[in-house]
C-alpha cells in the first residue's frame, strides 16, 4: 500500500484521494475487494484531519472529460485528469494509462 505524506508546515495539500478519488476508493471497497480495506468515514476524517482538503467536482471538470482523448476508458480517472486539467493542480498516479495523458498535469510516480 502506498501512502502519501504531507505535514502541515507545508501547507494545505490536495488529497491525493480528492473527491473522485475518494469515492473510487470507497467503490473498490465495497466490492470486497480482498486486499483493499478501508472505512471510508475513517479515510476522509483522516485526510481532513492532515489538512487535506476537498476539491468537490464541478460541472467545469465533468464537461473537461469530453476533451480528453479516448485511450482510456475508466470514468473516475478521466474525471480525476480533468479535474487536474481545469484545477492547474499536478495528480500523481501509478497507472500507466492514467499517466499517458500527457497534455494534462499528470505525472507517474
């Protein structure tokens, strides 16, 4: 499991689980996936708690994934690159083809 660090001398942060994010998150766990165990309640409280904050999804991000180009076809992550896009925030992602909209702020980690 990966996690994000972030101390509160640096500032607010993104959650790297922003909205969509969050609730992909909250998705997968209630599919039961074995490897994947989370209190979603717990989750945002923690976030929050760190000084993360919410970026809600806006109209603005929905029609953004209109423009995106067709090589991926996963809705939450097209939303999480507008998101990025319309935001000039960075998301960071260990998928590959998240990783492949390369005219958008997103970086492979």
């Amino acid at each position: 499991m990966r996690t994000v660090q972030h101390s509160r001398s640096q500032g607010p942060a993104i959650a790297a689980g922003r909205t969509a994010a969050k609730g992909e998150s909250f998705v997968i766990a209630k599919a039961g996936k074995p490897d994947f165990h989370v209190d979603p309640h717990l989750f945002r409280r923690a976030l929050l708690d760190d000084g993360y904050i919410e970026l809600l999804i806006t109209s603005e991000h929905a029609a953004g994934v209109a423009n995106l180009p067709d090589h991926h076809r996963d809705p939450f992550d097209r939303l999480l690159v507008s998101q990025a896009t319309v935001e000039g925030i960075t998301l960071l992602t260990n998928d590959e083809l998240v990783a492949a909209y390369a005219t958008s702020p997103v970086r492979l980690v």
